[in-house]
C-alpha cells in the first residue's frame, strides 16, 4: 500500500502553495502564471479522484445503450456515429441522461466553479447524482 498522502492530496498542497503563498507574493505575469499552474494542478487532482468513477459510469451507460460491450473509446465512436447517422432517434431511452451525466461529470472535473454548472447541480434535470463540486477557487 502506499502511504499518505497520496497524489490528489499532494497537488492540493501543491495547488495551495501556488496560490496562498508564492501568488501573493508575485506581480503581473508571473503571478498570473502561478494562478494558471495551481489551476491546473487542482484540475489534476480532481481527474485523479472523480475521473475513474465517472468513465466507469458512462462506460456503464454506453453499455447500456449500446446493448454490448467494448472499449470506452471505441463505444463512444459508436455512439457519436449512431447519434449523427439518425440510428439513435433523440428520444432513445436513456440517451439524454447520458448525454446530460457526461457533460455535468466533465464539468465537475474541469470547472466546478462555472456558475451555470453550479446552478445545473441545485436544479438537476435528471436524478443522476453528481459529484460533489469543488470547493470555488480563486480563478
């Protein structure tokens, strides 16, 4: 087993340092560098923590859908393929919950501070459960 801490915890502090210690005291560019870099070290660590649960749960849904296993990669070029060639009408059971879970699980990871996200979790359109956002940085 590994010890403690493990990564996502790491680029945390990482990502703290970044931006509670070295930004502070930074000026112009180089501040603005070191905001970008603790950014994307957070990115990171939330693709280490929610990203395995979340291509998990769409390769469930694709299997679903699909009606047969595969790849991740080679499902979702299936399911593009179906979508734009009219063989997956718009109305296909469980299509736009997958659809709307893909796009809310992406963001969780990319943006957990865009406003319309944030307003997406409190009025969820479908009852897929989401990942608890972030806590709102300091973009």
């Amino acid at each position: 087993m590994l010890d403690q801490p493990r990564g996502a915890d790491i680029l945390g502090a990482v990502a703290a340092l970044l931006r509670d210690v070295l930004v502070p005291q930074l000026q112009g560019s180089a501040a603005f560098q070191a905001r970008v870099a603790a950014n994307a070290v957070d990115l990171v660590a939330r693709e280490m923590t929610q990203g395995p649960a979340a291509e998990a749960a769409s390769l469930a849904r694709l299997r679903a859908l699909l009606g047969h296993d595969g790849p991740a990669a080679v499902l979702e070029a299936e399911l593009a393929d179906a979508i734009a060639g009219g063989r997956l009408p718009d109305d296909h059971p469980g299509l736009q919950a997958h659809l709307w879970a893909i796009t809310m699980d992406k963001l969780a990871i990319d943006q957990p501070s865009y406003a319309p996200y944030r307003d997406s979790l409190r009025d969820a359109p479908c009852a897929t459960p989401r990942a608890t956002p972030a806590p709102s940085t300091k973009e």
